[in-house]
C-alpha cells in the first residue's frame, strides 16, 4: 500500500562549494530540505547524517570519526557512516549523490501508491 520513494535536494553547487561548507572541520551543520543535518567528510568520503545523537538528542558538529564510524561527543557511541548503526539505536542517515550540476542529498518518503 505505501511505497517509499526519495526526493533529492541540491545541497551544494560544486567541489569548492562543498569544500567551503566545512570550513576546515570534519563535521558541518547544515540545514538541507528544512532538516538540520551534519555533512561528515571521512577520509576523503562524504557523508551526511542527522545531526542529533539517537541516545541523548546531543548535535553531534563536535563528533570525530573513526574507523568508518561517527563518534559522538557526548557519551563516545560510534555510529557506522553506511548504515547508522551503533550502541542498539540508529542514526538517520542520508545518501549523498554527486551530479554534473552539484550534489544531492536523499530524503525518503512515503507514498500511497
């Protein structure tokens, strides 16, 4: 009966505008499509993630990353960047997608049909 679908919101312009979102941190809070977000750059690969710790609720724009992983300031629970998963709970993740004219973040929604 639903069907889930994913609309995608342009988020940034170009490499260098993506390289100006994180002003030389690892973490950047931004709002995309209405939602405050945080763009992760790990290694080289982006990611974007919601910016609320799913234990606490604490942002995580002071999070580190390691092995693959977010690890929140707060209480240090290691969130994976590719699925979410960690400590038991899941961090809403999104998908990004690099397009010639910028890039995209993926929200999911539901449809009737």
């Amino acid at each position: 009966m639903f069907d889930t679908k994913i609309k995608w919101v342009k988020f940034a312009n170009d490499d260098a505008h993506l390289v100006e979102l994180f002003m030389g941190r690892t973490c950047s809070p931004i709002k995309v499509n209405g939602k405050a977000v945080l763009l992760v750059n790990n290694e080289g690969e982006y990611h974007m993630v919601k910016n609320k710790c799913p234990h606490q609720g604490i942002t995580l724009e002071k999070a580190s990353c390691e092995d693959g992983k977010i690890i929140c300031p707060w209480h240090h629970y290691g969130f994976d960047l590719k699925n979410g998963r960690g400590a038991g709970l899941y961090l809403d993740i999104y998908p990004i997608e690099k397009r010639e004219d910028g890039y995209y973040a993926g929200f999911e929604y539901f449809s009737l049909f």
